[in-house]
C-alpha cells in the first residue's frame, strides 16, 4: 500500500495527468493505428535518425492526412519526438508500444474484449452483473462464451490469461511436486496447460480437470493428442451450483488465477468444497496477483484496472483482490495458509492451503 500512500504530483502535473485522461479512449485507438499501420514499426527501423513524413508515406499505404494526424497524435502522446530536420524518431515509450509483448496482449484484450463493453461499467457497478458483456455475446457470465468467440478474439482473452500465470509455472510445479501428490485436482483447468504440465512432470499423477463443457472439449482433446489421457479424468461441471459435490480425495488441489473470477461469498463456498474434496493431510495451492504484493506501481494499476473487466464483461462481482479480503475467505472457509510464496512468475503469489 506504499505505492498509494502519498501524492507525487506538482498541481500542473496532476492537471496533466487529468487531461490525459480524459482524452484516453481517443489516446488508446490513435496508439493501436500508429502500431497496426506499422507506423511505429518503420520509425523504429530508422534507428536514431528518424523518418520525415514523406519518408514514411513512401512505407506505409496512407494518406499523407491521415500519417499527419496520427504522426502529432504520437508526439502528444510521447511515443515519438521530432528532430529539428523534422524526422520523427522512436521514444522508449513507443518502444515498448511497438515491441514489448507484454504491452502488446495488455492492448489487444482492452481492445477486443473490454474496450465496447466498458461504455456499460456504470451500468454494470450499479446492477452488479457484467452488462458489457451484451457486446462480446448473449452469456451471463463470459465463461461459457470462451470458445464460442470469434479466433482473433478469442486469442485475445487467452493470451492475456495464459501470459502472466504460464510465468510461474515451472516454479510451481516443483513446489506442489515436492511432496510427490499422487492425486491432484485442477480446478479452473481452462485449455488444460496446467494438467498436462503436470503429466509431464510427474508421470505417476492422476490428474482431474474440473470445469465447463466447452474448456473440457478443448482440454480433452489436447490430453489424446499428447498421449496422457490415460491419467487425466474430467468433471464437467459449473462450481457454483453448490448441489453438485466435488470429486473426493485429492492429496493436492490446485486454482491458477480462479477464484478472482468470483465474488468473497463464492470464494468460501468453493473453498469450503475443496477442504471436503481433500485428503486429511492434502494441500490447496492457489496462483493469484495481488495488487497490494505488486513491487511496482504500473503491475499494481494493471490488476486494479483488470478489476473494472470482472465488473462489466466477466461477472460482475469479482475482481483483482487485495490480500486482506482473499484471506478473509480462506480463512471463513476453514482453512488456514502455510506458506505464502510472493517471487512467483512475473507477480504472483502462491499460497498453500490446509485444513
């Protein structure tokens, strides 16, 4: 909470820091046309020297209007600076717009998931359901609609998911490998990624995918295709409908970035049903970012913001939480942590659970 703690800014550059937002959506679109064009990208390949507009006309299939208007854009935006011979060359802001993948899936999920759909946030934070959603398809919650959206969007959304948690991966799975779990819940199993990490790690583990028809289709598939079938087994099945009881006897459960897919009260429910699914002495291993364990304030912002997506596209009552919350449903549901892990990946933590 240090990060939020204090103000850092002169009035003149709060004023500043206020226009700019207010002109960010406009700011946002005129980044993605200098990116998408492949303005950016011929500037960048100037090195230092820079490129007048005439010799980005010559590179780029534009109208010189139309190169003007984004050309200025950028250099109010600061991803380019103009020479005195009138060359436009690259900042290191326009840099990591152009190159940097993390910036690039950050920008891609705000545009084709959240970026129509957030006109519905006040909508959303008022009704407490995802309204935004109405403009990706006609699902309650994004979840049943993954693989029913469109490729390029759908990669979007999984490429945003994938990055940040495929990260810790290799960490982790010689943390809940450590006591040699036979048997291994993966709840939240998505396309699978995890539970076949972890058939290649381990090849005495059994594991079982939890989660919905059209993720379990996909992951199933992935299994026969990497020849590890024989030891995944599926439970197909929506987590919140409490009448329907969890699979029993796991020695290690495991939820990679989930249960911020939920609100505190259907934390404790699906906690409470994982303290049952276990073995007396099994553990519960949690991946999640926390924004208050964040070591830098743009990772902090980005979960806070990621927040806002729960509210109006995925849900409508989760979020990126705060620890103080998340362990308040752990510890309501009966469980207690005996390790907390915060050098996991790019920014997560790992907790690991028992009864």
């Amino acid at each position: 909470m240090e990060l939020f703690s204090k103000e850092t800014k002169t009035a003149l550059q709060a004023q500043e820091a206020a226009l700019r937002l207010a002109f960010a959506p406009i700011a946002f679109q005129a980044t993605r046309a200098l990116r998408d064009f492949g303005i950016l990208e011929v500037i960048s390949n100037s090195g230092p020297e820079g490129l007048t507009i005439e010799e980005v006309l010559e590179k780029v299939k534009l109208s010189r209007y139309a190169v003007r208007v984004l050309l200025e854009a950028g250099l109010g935006m600061e991803l380019l600076i103009v020479s005195e011979e009138k060359k436009y060359i690259l900042t290191k802001t326009g840099y990591f717009i152009q190159h940097d993948r993390l910036t690039r899936i950050n920008m891609d999920f705000s545009q084709d998931i959240c970026y129509l759909g957030m006109n519905h946030l006040k909508e959303s934070l008022e009704e407490g359901r995802p309204a935004g959603l109405k403009e990706l398809g006609p699902w309650d919650t994004i979840y049943p609609g993954l693989p029913l959206l469109p490729p390029e969007i759908g990669k979007s959304w999984f490429d945003f998911d994938h990055y940040y948690s495929d990260l810790a991966f290799p960490q982790a799975l010689q943390i809940v490998f450590a006591n040699k779990p036979r048997t291994l819940l993966d709840i939240g199993g998505n396309t699978g990624k995890w539970t076949l990490a972890c058939t290649k790690h381990d090849d005495n583990v059994r594991v079982t995918m939890f989660d919905l028809p059209g993720e379990i289709e996909i992951a199933a598939q992935k299994m026969k295709d990497e020849g590890v079938a024989d030891r995944v087994s599926f439970h197909e099945a929506n987590i919140l409908d409490e009448s329907l009881p969890f699979p029993q006897g796991f020695d290690a459960i495991w939820m990679s970035q989930f249960l911020d897919c939920f609100s505190e009260e259907q934390i404790v429910s699906i906690l409470k049903r994982c303290r049952e699914a276990l073995t007396e002495n099994g553990t519960i291993y949690i991946l999640e970012p926390f924004w208050n364990r964040q070591r830098f304030k743009s990772a902090a912002f980005s979960l806070q913001q990621t927040s806002l997506y729960f509210t109006a596209m995925a849900n409508g009552n989760s979020q990126m939480y705060h620890t103080d919350d998340f362990f308040k449903c752990i510890a309501d549901a009966g469980l207690r942590i005996v390790e907390e892990n915060n050098q996991m990946g790019l920014n997560y933590t790992l907790l690991k659970c028992q009864k």
